[in-house]
C-alpha cells in the first residue's frame, strides 16, 4: 500500500517547477488569460456575509455533528450527540440525559454518516440522523433548534455503520448497517469455534418516532447502505460474505456482494408474521438471507465499500475498495430481478476501471460521478454514461480528469449530491491524513477537508480545511432549505420533562425563584430561578451538606443571541441556557459552606457580576 509520503512531494515539486523557470510576459498573458477562463469559484465569503450551505459533518470519534458554512468552510457549531460536551452541558443537563436515555452511562461514541431527511427525494430540512458506530445507536438531530432529540439503541446488532434515508415519497424509515456478524442469540452459550450462528442485520427505524421498525437478516455483514429515489429499494454493501473471524479468512473469496433490499417484500412479511425474535427483546427480524423474497444477492468484486445513487435515481454504485473498479447496478432491472427474470450479475451496466481504493462516490447532477481513491490519494472524475458504453465494448474514454488531493482521501460530497437537486457545484474531499498541509501540531494530526470548485470541465481545489477527528462524511444543503428558530419556544418539547417537574412542583418558570424540598424523599431539592442579564433571579440559596440538588434555570432574555450559562464552582456543574429555555441539571452538595455559582456564557457588560451563593449546612 502507497503511503501518504509518495505523493507529498507532489506539491512541491510543481512550486519549484514554476520557480526554477523564470516567465516571459508573454507567458504571463497567457497564463492570465488561463486562468481568466477557468478562474474558479471563490471561497471566500467576506465579512457579514453568509455561506451558501449548511454543511452538516459528522465528528466522527468526537461523537459529535458540526455544523460548518460552505463554501467558507468555517466552523458554525457544534452539536453533541454521543459525547459529553462542557459548553453546552450536553450529558450533563436533565434534558439531555433524558434524550440520551439507556446509553446515558456512555462518555464516547463514533458518528460517522450524517443525513437529512427528505421528500420526494429534495432535503426537507427537519432532521439530521447520524450513527454511532461504537456503541450501535443512531441518533437524530432536530433542526429548527439544531439540537440531538433522540438517540436509540439498536438491539442484536454491534457495530451500526452504514446509514441513509428513506428518499421518497417521504423519510418514513431511516435505515443502517449491523456491521459485525455476532451470534444469534448472543447469550453466552455458543463459545467462539462455532460461528454457524453469527449473522449480521439490516436495521429499519422509524423516523418519526425512533423505535425500530424491523430487522432483516442477511448472509455475510454490511458495510454501506443507499436508498433509491422511489421508495421501493435499499442496497448494502457487504465485505466478508466469508463470514471469516480474522483478515486471512475475510479476504479469501474473489467475491463479496451487494444486497438489494425490497421494502415492499420486507413490510408484506412483517404483516404475515413472518419474523422471529432474538436476545430476549420483541422487535421483529424478518429473514433475508439467500434465498429469501426480501432480498437479491449481486456479487461484485471482494470488499466493496460505500454504496452511492445516483442523484437521478438510475444507479447505485458500489465502490470497490480492494477493486480498483466500481460496480454500477441499474435499479430499473432491480424489479427483473425480484421476479427472477434475471440474473444477479444482469443488473451490472458498467464496472469501470478508476484508480486504487475507491472508497465512495458523489455526484453533479450533469452526468458525472467523482470517486475517491484511497491508495492514489486522487479524485477521479467519470462520466457514467460513458463508463457503460465502455462496457458493452464502446471505444470511449469515461475518465474525465483525476485530481491529486492531501491525502488518502475518504468520503466525498458533492453540494445537495445524494438528493434530486445535485447542483455541481462544490466537491468536499474528506482527506484522512493531512501531514505537510498544516502548521505541525504534533504526532497527532488534524484531517484535511478539501473543498473543489467542480463547476467547469475542470475539478479545481479551493481550499484545505483541518478539521477534528474525524469528519467521515458530510452533507451540504442548500441554506434555503433550513430555517432554524432564532430563540426557542416555551411549548418545546426539548425541556418539556421540567416543565412539566415544575407544574408538579406548582412553580412558574416564567417568574418564580424558589427552593423546595421534596416531601416524599427530604434530601432533594429544587432550585428553581429565572436569568434576565446580568442577574439570576436567585442571589443565593440554602441547602444542606449531602442533599441532591436540582437547579432549573428559565432564561427569560428573549434577545437573540442573550444565551446564559450555569456554573457551580468546583462541582463539575455547567450548562447553557438559551434565550427562552429551561435547563435544569443535578448534583450533589458534597462541600460545605459557600459555594459561589456563575453565568459562564458571556452575555453582558456585567457578565462578570453575573453570579450567586449557594450555603451549604454542615
Ligand atoms: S466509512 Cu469512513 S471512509 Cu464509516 Cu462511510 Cu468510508
Ligand atoms: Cu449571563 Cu453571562
């Protein structure tokens, strides 16, 4: 495998190119003129203006989802998710244990995926759904508020990887990938040396009221996973269709496969009844391994890995990997192919030769798809059309350009490239390594997210964003299609848990500042108050040396951008509260004597005064 090291010099061997060979004026015109015709789009987004984008990335190991401008690649926010985030107090705060629910007790996560939902196959702007990889949940992000609203755990499965959307007529279903096959049941008892039993699923989730919907049983594992724009497929990919325990075993067949997926056939059988239960729990897993109606088998080269459609619904595309090709799948011969009219391999148009390592694919909306590869460190420009009359023995060349990018690159994303609006115009190459591109920072260095202009015949790289471990896959939404809320509403139901501890409690959040004692368990006790800048409507409370102390903080600023903080001084006790919020979070008062709280988000002229006692009774 080449490493990153045997394309670095590339870049500079072009710089000294241009330095050793002093330019005539002649040359300079030229060059000018050049560059007049191709000047590519800039990505400078000057002072007060605004991205055209959201980009929506995943953190990848941060657990986290970011929120950046494109084309100006500059950072916007970051939403935790499956980490612990001291800003904001997300892990820390009532309201988001709550939404963290069962997997509460876990401090990391590996978000990998990030997409939106959609209709009729156009992003709808209402939520972002990303996977967890490490700890096989998926989680949703609400994007009026631009906050995680739920996360599940997905049963019999480890390893959650692939995940995308159900694209028409509407997101009623978001679905991913159990990646590694484990026993069913996987209670103990079958040992390690029989692996008869391990299987890995496809997992069906409701996306309005994150609750699995279905599972499905496949023959070998999954990696990626890909929606069609009718509503009628799913395709996975699938490495290790061996089933093997170690590298060895994995690699040892020619071919692994891709799995097609027939919503349709997999609904009808959970209406029949025809599914079992597994591990104890009640949600249905339907069987789709060979020989099943739910699904099709393709063999494509071994170890394919991402699987992309094309944005005017014709293809899906399984991205080689080991392969230096990709494989493209027709889906209008998919229903041939469910009615066993024909073959497996009759679906393939086209396996075009790219490069090594493809590992994913997007796409313009022009005709043209644009493939990372890996070990070439390069992105390929091919025109797919063109890739299939190569196939049936045309003399075309399908290969457009191939653009050297820094370095090993992973994903791609094309602006709006997995919806039917693909525009062609921005290409973001999420790069795994980054070495000489950057200040060095140390052994550990950040990603490289390079952003090219893909709107002329010529893919053109504009700029290099570092970012922080490690942006696997993004999406870029047009800004017009998002239109998040300025300050919240008091009816949300993000906080609608203390809320509704408060009515109990018979406090108005919107005016009462008050502390009390639980009858039932005396030891707990509320601290309810209000924050307008720069004063909490509490200067100071009492509790007593051990009790379990709840404070409940409603900011009633309703400027926008008046966002207050909660920190109770060495007590491990911070959050936010937005304008029109409530936030309330719990801990022990382990220390006697003054505890002094402050406002940590700076808010004020007087931000710094913005402070309070709690007593504590020894
Ligand atoms: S996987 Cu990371 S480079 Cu998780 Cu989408 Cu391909
Ligand atoms: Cu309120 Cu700072």
């Amino acid at each position: 495998m080449k490493t990153a090291e045997s394309f670095s010099v590339k870049p500079h061997l072009l710089v000294f190119g241009v330095v050793a060979a002093p330019m005539t004026a002649a040359m300079f015109a030229s060059t000018a003129k050049a560059q007049a015709k191709h000047a590519a789009m800039s990505p400078v987004v000057h002072p007060g203006e605004l991205d055209e984008y959201y980009g929506f990335w995943s953190g990848g190991h941060s657990g986290e989802v970011r929120i950046m401008g494109v084309p100006s690649m500059r950072e916007l926010m970051r939403i935790p998710m499956f980490n612990i985030d001291s800003a904001t107090g997300w892990g820390l705060t009532n309201e988001s244990k709550h939404i963290r629910g069962d997997g509460d007790h876990y401090l990391a996560g590996d978000s990998h995926h990030p997409h939106m939902s959609m209709t009729d196959g156009s992003y709808n702007g209402k939520y972002v759904f990303i996977n967890d990889k490490a700890n096989s949940r998926v989680g949703r992000i609400r994007c009026d508020i631009m906050k995680t609203d739920k996360i599940l755990t997905i049963p019999n499965v480890q390893a959650v990887h692939g995940l995308r959307v159900q694209k028409a007529p509407y997101t009623k279903y978001v679905v991913c990938n159990g990646e590694f096959e484990i026993p069913m049941n996987n209670d103990g008892k079958s040992g390690m040396k029989d692996v008869s039993t391990y299987r890995s699923l496809y997992n069906v989730i409701d996306a309005e009221t994150m609750e699995m919907a279905f599972q499905v049983m496949v023959d070998g594992n999954l990696d990626n996973t890909d929606a069609d724009f009718d509503g009628k497929y799913f395709a996975s990919t699938c490495y290790n269709s061996e089933m093997g325990m170690n590298l060895g075993e994995m690699l040892a067949s020619e071919r692994d496969h891709v799995v097609i997926f027939s919503l349709a056939a997999c609904e009808a059988a959970l209406k029949a009844g025809k599914f079992k239960t597994y591990n104890g729990n009640n949600v249905p897993v339907l069987d789709g391994r060979k020989g099943s109606d739910l699904t099709r088998y393709i063999p494509v080269p071994k170890s394919p890995h991402g699987l992309n459609t094309s944005p005017e619904g014709k293809y899906f595309i399984a991205n080689g990997k080991l392969s230096p090709t990709v494989s493209v799948i027709s889906i209008a011969k998919l229903d041939d192919l469910f009615a066993n009219k024909i073959k497996p391999r009759d679906t393939i148009v086209a396996e075009p030769e790219l490069g090594l390592g493809p590992l994913h694919t997007s796409f313009d909306g022009r005709g043209n798809a644009y493939t990372t590869l890996f070990l070439d460190s390069q992105v390929v420009k091919w025109n797919v059309e063109d890739a299939i009359k190569a196939y049936n023995g045309e003399k075309v060349n399908y290969v457009r350009q191939k653009l050297d990018v820094n370095y090993q690159p992973g994903h791609n994303h094309t602006s709006q490239g997995e919806t039917k609006d693909a525009d062609g115009k921005w290409l973001v190459v999420l790069c795994k390594f980054s070495k000489d591109r950057f200040l060095n920072v140390g052994p550990l260095k950040p990603e490289n997210d390079q952003l090219i202009d893909i709107t002329g015949d010529e893919m053109k790289l504009v700029h290099d964003g570092p970012t922080f471990a490690e942006p696997h896959d993004c999406i870029m939404v047009h800004r017009s299609k998002v239109k998040p809320k300025k300050i919240w509403t008091r009816d949300d139901p993000f906080f609608a848990p203390t809320v509704a501890m408060a009515k109990k409690d018979g406090v108005d959040l919107m005016s009462d500042n008050k502390v009390i004692r639980d009858k039932k368990d005396p030891k707990k006790v509320r601290v309810y108050m209000t924050s307008v800048a720069p004063t909490y409507g509490l200067e100071s409370f009492d509790v007593n040396l051990g009790d379990e102390v709840t404070v409940v903080v409603t900011n009633l600023d309703q400027v926008e951008d008046v966002t207050h903080g909660f920190c109770m001084t060495n007590h491990g006790v911070q959050m936010e509260i937005s304008p029109q919020a409530t936030s309330s979070i719990t801990f022990i008062a382990n220390k006697p004597g003054v505890q002094w709280y402050y406002c940590n988000w700076f808010c004020h002229a007087l931000h710094m005064e913005m402070r309070g006692r709690m007593f504590v009774h020894a």
